[in-house]
C-alpha cells in the first residue's frame, strides 16, 4: 500500500502539567525540655522500695542496707530531718539531743551553751556571762555585777507558783531542759532570764531568794510544786549631777517600766514566765500582788555650820569674840603691870643722881609695905604644885 502522508502521521502535542503547589513552612522549633527534678536522696532505686510494698524511712530514723524489716532511730546527739535516711547527722554546736528518734536537733536556751558536736545536753554560762539568745555555742556577754547600794530603783518583791505535769520524784528540769545542772539551778536560770527580759533589765538584778518543791494532790493526780521568791530591781539612770526634777523623771520613767511587767505578771504569768513554762512544761500562778517599793538614797547630812545659821556674817561674830578674847588677855596682863608698878613705887623713891640722871633708891617701908613685900617673894618662891594645891584648899 502507498505510504500514509507525512501529515497525518503526526498528532497534537498533550498539554503542559499544573504548577506544583508551595510546599508547606517548616514546623517552629521545639522549646527545650525543663530539666528533670534532681534524684532523691538514694539516685539508685532500692528493689522494691520505690513500690507501694515498701515504707520510706521517716524523718528521726535511718537504715543503711536494703531490704530491711524497719528503721532505726538516730542516737543521742544526732538527728535526721527527711525521708530515706541512710544515716544520721551528728548535732551542731549550741544544739542538743537528749532522745532517741530526734528529726531535729534543740538549741541550747539563753543563759547556757554547748560547744561540742553530738552533745546530749547544755551547760549553765557562769555568773559573770550569759548568752544572747538561744543556741549559743559559749557565753560572751558579760553581767553586769550588781552593787551593794541601790541609788535609785523601783523594788519588787512577788511569789510565783509552777506547776508540773509530773510528780516530785520524776521531775528533773535539767533531763526536761537539756541543761547539766540540777532543777533548782535550771529553774533559777530561766526565771531570771524571763524576769529580765520582761522587765528589760540586766539578769544581774534579778535575785531569787528561796525555792521550795512539794508535791500537791489535784484530780490530775500527784503533782510537784515550786514555789519561787522573786526580788528584782528596775533602776532608774541618774547623773550624778542630776538635780532634783531630773531624779523624780527618772524615778516615774523606772516605775511605768516597773508597773507594765506587773501587770503582765498578775494578769498572765505564763506569759511573764514563757520560756520557763514552755520549756519545762509547767504551769504559773501568783497568789498575790507583788509588791513595789521606790528606792533613792537618804538626802546627806547638812554640812552647813554653826556659824552659817547664824543671822549675821561669820566674820563679824568671829571679830567679836577675837576682841573679846583679846580684852579679856590684855586687861589681866595690865593689872598684873599695875599692880607691878604701884608694888615698886612704893617700894622705891626716885632721886637725882647728876648730870640729868636719876635714880630710884628703897623708901622708908612701913608695916602694910614690908607685909606685901613678904607675901609677894613668898608667892614668887612657891613652885606651881604648890600653887595649885593651896588653891584647891
């Protein structure tokens, strides 16, 4: 067959594809991941205690090995305070624990101290030191020593009353404290440190006088009681050139700081007494008021002298009696001359004795004469015993 012409051979070109769509922004970038929770205290999980069969140890206790049937508490002078202890701490210094199981250690109270880790309890600060606050480590305040003499000061004098929980032969302040001492040294030191610190004083003027410890029967049962006798003194700051307005100032200033402890003490001693309360675990009472008394020095003994009362000037009194006493000297010695003289005149004559001169030479004596000559050479023989004796005759 003839060939097929060249034109119909060839076909239409198909037509172009459609554009391809944009591709799609690429997603923003993820934020950081927050960092983990730092692991518990044991980073390697015990088998199964990290499961709902196995207890944590609680704060106070510790076990070091796996698997254990319970925990142990901590010693005396250590603590735990978290969760999976595997160990105790030992207590720092200016801190105690005097029980077993402790989760934290107690500070020492002000007024004693602790210098020694894993220490069960705390030691009274001497009487010449105290403390600051609680948990001290050594005692660097100094006391104030209180002088002989109050100047001025307000006085009070006051009885409280604790009561405890206990009975007199299971109660021990010092084992309840934590303090080295005995329960009358313990209570003495917390009474005057909540005296001092209501009263804003120094602990040195506050002095207990007498305690006394019995045992009371209540419907609580058989309980110890201290009765405590209390005489504290709230000075008032005097210059000793102050003048007399400035001291009854003073004086009012220490008797307001006076009244307000007072009044806290009648209205609610376990407040006045609160670390001794809280710390000893007892009870205050007051039967009654205390009692105040204001204290200033007698006023010195007049050193005006006699002749400063007198109703004219001293030294015009003192001219008075010089001349006085001058008369009196000089009249005696001048009639002792007069008589002297007259003795002589009748004793003796004047003359001439030439060239201007004279002298005097023996008159004629008569009897009256010779008699006072006699007695006067007498007198002057005579020794002053003698004298005295024949005046005493």
């Amino acid at each position: 067959p003839p060939p097929a012409p060249l034109n119909a051979s060839l076909s239409p070109p198909p037509p172009a594809p459609p554009p391809l769509p944009p591709a799609p922004p690429s997603p923003p970038p993820q934020p950081p991941e927050p960092p983990q929770a730092p692991p518990p205290p044991r980073s390697v999980p015990i088998a199964p205690a990290d499961t709902h069969l196995c207890n944590h140890c609680q704060p106070g206790t510790y076990t070091s090995r796996q698997d254990e049937l319970g925990c142990l508490p901590c010693a005396l002078g250590h603590y735990a305070s978290g969760t999976r202890n595997i160990a105790c701490q030992s207590c720092s210094p200016g801190t105690f624990s005097n029980k077993l199981g402790k989760a934290l250690c107690t500070p020492c109270a002000k007024g004693t101290y602790n210098k020694e880790y894993t220490s069960v309890a705390c030691t009274l600060c001497p009487g010449n030191v105290t403390t600051r606050g609680l948990g001290a480590a050594a005692c660097t305040v100094p006391v104030e020593v209180k002088p002989d003499i109050v100047d001025y000061a307000v006085r009070i004098d006051f009885v409280v009353n604790f009561i405890g929980n206990l009975s007199l032969a299971e109660f021990d302040a010092g084992s309840i404290a934590g303090v080295a001492a005995s329960s009358d040294l313990v209570l003495t030191n917390f009474v005057r440190q909540d005296t001092a610190q209501v009263f804003n004083i120094s602990i040195a003027d506050v002095a207990v006088n007498e305690m006394h410890f019995t045992d009371v029967e209540d419907n609580v049962g058989r309980r110890v009681l201290i009765s405590v006798n209390v005489t504290t003194f709230v000075k008032a700051h005097v210059e000793p050139d102050a003048t007399q307005e400035e001291i009854e100032t003073a004086l009012g200033v220490a008797e307001l700081n006076a009244d307000t402890g007072v009044k806290l003490l009648s209205d609610d001693p376990d407040s006045f007494f609160e670390s001794t309360t809280s710390t000893l675990q007892v009870s205050a009472t007051t039967n009654e008021p205390p009692k105040q008394t204001t204290l200033q020095p007698e006023p010195p003994a007049s050193t005006e002298m006699f002749w400063e009362a007198l109703p004219f000037p001293w030294e015009l009194g003192l001219g008075v009696l010089g001349g006085v006493v001058l008369t009196f000297v000089c009249t005696k010695q001048l009639r002792r001359l007069y008589r002297r003289r007259k003795l002589y005149r009748q004793m003796y004559a004047p003359r001439s004795a030439g060239g201007g001169k004279s002298m005097f030479e023996m008159r004629a004596l008569n009897q009256a004469a010779l008699t006072k000559l006699s007695k006067f050479k007498s007198n002057r023989s005579k020794s002053a015993l003698d004298k005295m004796w024949e005046r005493r005759v």
